[in-house]
C-alpha cells in the first residue's frame, strides 16, 4: 500500500469550498481505499487530506482521471500553497484489508 498525508493552505474564506470541490472530484479514483479531506481545527485555511492507495501507481494514475483534472482546475485559484507532505506505508486498520 502506498499513503500519502498532505496540508493544502487556501486563500483566505476558501476552505469549505475547497473541500466541497475535493470531495466532489475524488468520489471514484481506481486504487484508492481511502481519500480523507479534514479541515484543521488551529488553522481557518488549511485541510488536512490523508489517502491510501493499493500502490503508489494507482495514486499517480489519479491524477490524469477526467474527474480529478477538472477538481484541479476548479479549486486551483483557491490554494494559497501547500504545507507538510508525508509519504507512509500503511500497515492496516478501521476501514483497510
């Protein structure tokens, strides 16, 4: 499995919509066990999205899906940046086989 934790930073007042365009987008991604969008509770303009994949590949091929291009394009002006990007190897829990 592959897994990837990443803060996206918005323009200021975005966040919800942000989300609502990543959730949206993200709703049938081949591979992908979980694609979690959080907002951050010390931070009005940050989300927290936490994935799990079945491979690094799956999650690479992702981002060439119709859906996630358009959720790209949709939500791009929105973003203020990006923060903390970690890569994990998840082992299993709530939710994963």
């Amino acid at each position: 499995m592959y897994g990837l934790i990443s803060k996206i930073n918005t323009v200021p007042g975005q966040r919800d919509g942000l989300a609502a365009i990543l959730v949206e987008g993200t709703s049938e991604m081949p591979g992908c066990l979980s694609y979690v969008i959080a907002s951050d509770p010390a931070d009005e303009n940050a989300l927290w999205i936490t994935e799990v994949w079945d491979s690094r590949s799956s999650h690479q091929g992702s981002m060439s899906l119709p859906a996630v291009q358009a959720a790209m394009v949709k939500g791009r002006l929105m973003i203020a940046g990006f923060g903390s990007r970690v890569e994990t190897v998840p082992i299993g829990g709530v939710g994963l086989k």
